[in-house]
C-alpha cells in the first residue's frame, strides 16, 4: 500500500514518514497542495494524510484536486482545528475521515 503525506510542516511529514515506513508501507510526502496534487497523478497513493491549513493551496483544495485526480483515493483530514464546520465540510468534500 502506497502512503502519502501532506503538511507544510515538514517535521509531522517527516515522522509520519518514518512510521509508515517502519510499518512497511511505501511513503511519499508533499510540503503543499499542489506537489500532493501532481503526486497524486503520478504515484497513485492508496491513502493520503492531508493537513487542512498550509498556505497557498489549503487542505480542502487540495482534497479536490486529488478526488478530480483518482475519486478512489482515501484521503483523511488532518488538522488541531476539529470544529464540527471543518469536519463536516472535509466530508462534503469526499474526505474518509478527519483527524
């Protein structure tokens, strides 16, 4: 199973990362929206952790470029904001889960 990982932190990418692969999981990260988009066209992650906030392209944009991509991708939210609109609009948005 392929992983990707996506936050403009590149230290939650990092650790991320690093325990996927520890699980055996093949792992690629991106630092924005638009590499995890490109990415996403040609690596075809089975999975994707996508953080809400980053600037620029932000996580719900984002979610839409990968589900215009492949809609087979499962994409999970990740974000320190869990408000009910957030959730709800990752949701809308063809996201699996949010964390």
């Amino acid at each position: 199973m392929k992983i990707m990982v996506v936050d403009d932190d590149q230290q939650i990418t990092k650790v991320l990362a690093r325990y996927f692969s520890s699980k055996h999981y093949t792992v690629i990260t991106a630092n924005d929206g638009k590499t995890a988009v490109e990415l996403a066209q040609t690596e075809f992650p089975h999975l994707v952790f996508l953080d809400v906030n980053m600037p620029g392209m932000d996580g719900f944009a984002t979610l839409t470029g990968i589900r215009n991509v492949n809609s087979s991708i499962k994409v999970i939210m990740i974000s320190g904001d869990s408000s009910p609109a957030f959730v709800e609009r990752a949701r809308e948005l063809g996201a699996i889960d949010f964390i």
